[in-house]
C-alpha cells in the first residue's frame, strides 16, 4: 500500500518578502528546498524571534523538524500552529502534516483523526482523502489480525485443555487397568491355593 506521505510546505520567496520576518522565512524556505534544514530552521527561528506569532514561520520550522527526522519536536510546533492559525486553508495543511507524521510513527487513529480534520476544513483535500482511506483500511486490517490472533490463541488453549485432559483420561485408565490385574492376579492366587510351590 503506498501512502501519499507528502509534507506541505509553505512558501514565501524573496520577492514578495516585505518585512525582516518574512525575509528570514524566504532564506530558511530557500535553505529548505536545498535540504538545508539546520539552516532553514535558524532562519525560521529568526523569523519567530521578530513574530513569535508568525505561523508560517513556525509551520515551515515544523516541516524541516520532520524532515531531520525530529518528529517528537515536529509534533508540537505542529500542535502550536494548530492553536495559533486562522487561515482554514493553512490549517487544514497543518492537520494534514500531523496525520502524515502518526501515520509515519503506525499511529492510526491518531492519524484518522488528523486527516478528518484536515478535510473538515479542505473538503477538497484529495492527498487527505486518500490518506484517511488508507489508513482505515490499514486500521481495519489490523483489528482483523488482532482478532484472528485472539481466536488462535484461544483455540491454541483450548487445544491444551484438551490434550491436558485426555492425558488425565489416559493416565485414570491406566491405574485402573494397573488395579484389575492386581485383583486378576490376586484372585489366582487365591484359587490355586497360595502353596507358591510349582511341582
């Protein structure tokens, strides 16, 4: 199953850049695109030191976060643009970065839930839309092989219980069939008149 794991970037360039902040954001997308990310992650931080509010900045921070593999750090610059934006469309981006980065950690539902709201607000969302249907499927699939374990392990025990029991059986049978021939052989003791002499 391939995923569309795809982080959203958000771009501001050079030239649209009017103040010190977005500057800083435009050299950080640049070091961004040049997989530069300890780079693109000072300038974004430049950026936050000028607006702290600036969700572009912390958004795009969050990508590069991902992007070196520091998802934990990722995770709550991603958490604090979700409380701070405003534009649905730049929200719903975030929502779907979240739910790309638990779907990378095998965090299903965590993603489920990311990826609805991302399409709550961008209904249009194909690359969400695909992701919650994959990741439905995949969360459907695994409770299937959940179950199907449990059922195994249960007949598994069962199976125990039964080889458990009949080893008792077999073992009851056993000693009774020990004490019929010690009354066989007792009782032809009894008969032949116990002279234990063979003439």
């Amino acid at each position: 199953m391939k995923w569309l794991i795809t982080i959203i970037f958000w771009g501001i360039t050079q030239a649209n850049a009017q103040t010190s902040a977005e500057e800083h954001i435009a050299k950080g997308n640049e070091y961004y695109k040049q997989q530069q990310y300890d780079q693109a992650i000072d300038e974004y931080d430049r950026a936050l030191q000028i607006n702290p509010n600036n969700s572009i900045a912390k958004f795009n921070m969050a990508n590069a976060l991902y992007m070196q593999g520091k998802r934990t750090e990722a995770m709550r610059v991603y958490t604090d643009v979700t409380n701070t934006a405003r534009e649905n469309s730049f929200r719903s981006a975030n929502y779907y970065n979240k739910g790309v980065v638990y779907t990378r950690q095998k965090k299903l539902e965590e993603s489920i839930e990311e990826y609805k709201q991302s399409l709550r607000l961008n209904p249009d969302d194909q690359q969400a839309r695909e992701n919650l249907q994959k990741a439905l499927l995949e969360l459907k699939k695994q409770n299937q092989q959940q179950q199907n374990q449990q059922q195994k392990n249960q007949q598994q025990s069962s199976s125990r219980m039964n080889q458990r029991q009949a080893d008792q059986k077999l073992k009851e049978l056993g000693e009774k069939e020990k004490e019929t021939q010690e009354k066989v052989q007792q009782s032809k003791n009894k008969s032949t008149g116990g002279s234990g002499k063979d003439w």
